[in-house]
C-alpha cells in the first residue's frame, strides 16, 4: 500500500486548472468585519516523485533517495507561518480593525466534512467550531500541502535533478455559510524551484535546502499578491 500511495502521488502533480476565485471588490469596503487568520499544521517533508513507475521501479527509487528523505525532515520550514502576521498588518493598513491569529494545529482535510451547501464555491469542510470559538465572521487560512523536492522518473531512470516544492492553497471563507471568497491552489510550475549548483551534497544539502527556503519564501508572496493584488481576468 505505501508503493501504491507512491505511485499515486504522481498523478496528484499532473497539470490542471484549478478553480480560482478573486476577492471581491465590495469585500474591502467591509472593515468592520471580524476576521481570523489561521494556517494548517505543517505536513511531513517529502522526495516526492512523478512520472511513469512500476512498483519495482517505486520500491527502488525510495531507497536510492533515503539519505535525501532522512535529511528534508530536518529542514526548518516555520517561517512559513510568518505570513499570518504579514496579511495581519496588511489588513489593518487597509483598515481593517478587528483581525486575529488563530491557533489551527491541524490539517485541512482533518476537519469534519460540511453537512452544508455544496459545489466549487463552498468549503467542502466545516469550520463552524471557528466561528464560534474566536467569534469570527471570515477565515483566511493557508493549507500546506507538500513541501520537499519533486523529481521525475521514467521507471527508475531519473530524467533530471530534484526541484525545491513548497505547495500551498490559500483561501477566505465566510463562516456564516463556507462559501469561499477567495480560492487559490498553486498548480505545481508555481510551487517549484530550480535549483542552482550541486544538489546532492551530502550530508547537508546546502543547495538544495537554501532553494526549498526559496520555494517556501515564493509561496508566501504568491499568496499576497493574489489576495491583495491580482484580480479577477
């Protein structure tokens, strides 16, 4: 089952659009409203791999990169989480006067599934236990979904050099019913980083690991700028 988990991730990183959706325009003029502002805990690091492999080929290319799995763990990623202050202080700029960090140690996918509306505009989980605990009418939160490296295969010939990952979806969502107002998923070309010299010096990585900090550093202005910039086409 761990292969096949594998195996699967692969297909997670084939290229689609993701549904996207912009802050309205009408949501800044709202100031008086209470908003929160969390991130979901941090997943376990990975060598994530893509391409087309066997489950031979799987069980080989996970032990020719043990020692990189052993080391990504090791990597301090928490500055991450820096960005709830920066939306913070970018919200009360804009006058916002009631904005909190909330303490949100768990996955997105861990909360129980909404017994609410439905479709693409709607949080498929259900976050009232926020809203009633820190009295809140809106949730801005980050979800990391994988960090580490990505690198592709053909069966267990490797087409190329690791790249430095750091995905994550961001999202603004009314508490009062789930819906979203804002939605954005990092499609992977916007989640990746080349990385620059040697990668595989062992046993510190330093290439690599100063490039997944950059990855992570990305994500974090990504994020800004489609919530406080980018808007609808």
């Amino acid at each position: 089952m761990k292969y096949l988990s594998i195996v699967l991730t692969a297909f997670l990183f084939i290229g689609c659009s993701s549904t996207r959706i912009f802050v309205p325009q009408d949501f800044w003029n709202q100031t008086n409203l209470k908003i929160g502002i969390a991130a979901s805990s941090l997943p376990e690091a990975g060598a994530f791999k893509q391409g087309s492999q066997g489950l031979l080929d799987v069980a080989i290319n996970s032990a020719m990169s043990s020692s990189l799995e052993d080391h990504l763990q090791t990597i301090d990623v928490q500055d991450f989480y820096k960005i709830k202050n920066i939306f913070k202080d970018r919200l009360i700029e804009k006058g916002f006067t009631n904005v909190k960090i909330v303490d949100m140690s768990v996955t997105f996918d861990s909360l129980p599934v909404s017994k609410g509306k439905r479709g693409k505009k709607y949080s498929i989980r259900d976050l009232s236990m926020v809203k009633d605990k820190y009295d809140l009418d809106y949730l801005i939160l980050f979800d990391i979904k994988k960090h580490g490296t990505l690198r592709e295969y053909y069966g267990f010939i490797p087409l190329g050099s690791p790249q430095a990952l750091f995905m994550v979806n961001g999202m603004l969502i009314n508490l009062a019913d789930n819906e979203y107002f804002w939605l954005i998923k990092m499609e992977e070309e916007e989640s990746i980083k080349e990385v620059v010299g040697e990668w595989d010096e062992e046993p510190d990585y330093p290439n690599l690991t100063k490039t997944i900090k950059e990855a992570m550093i990305s994500s974090q202005e990504f994020l800004e700028k489609y919530f406080f910039e980018k808007k609808e086409e």
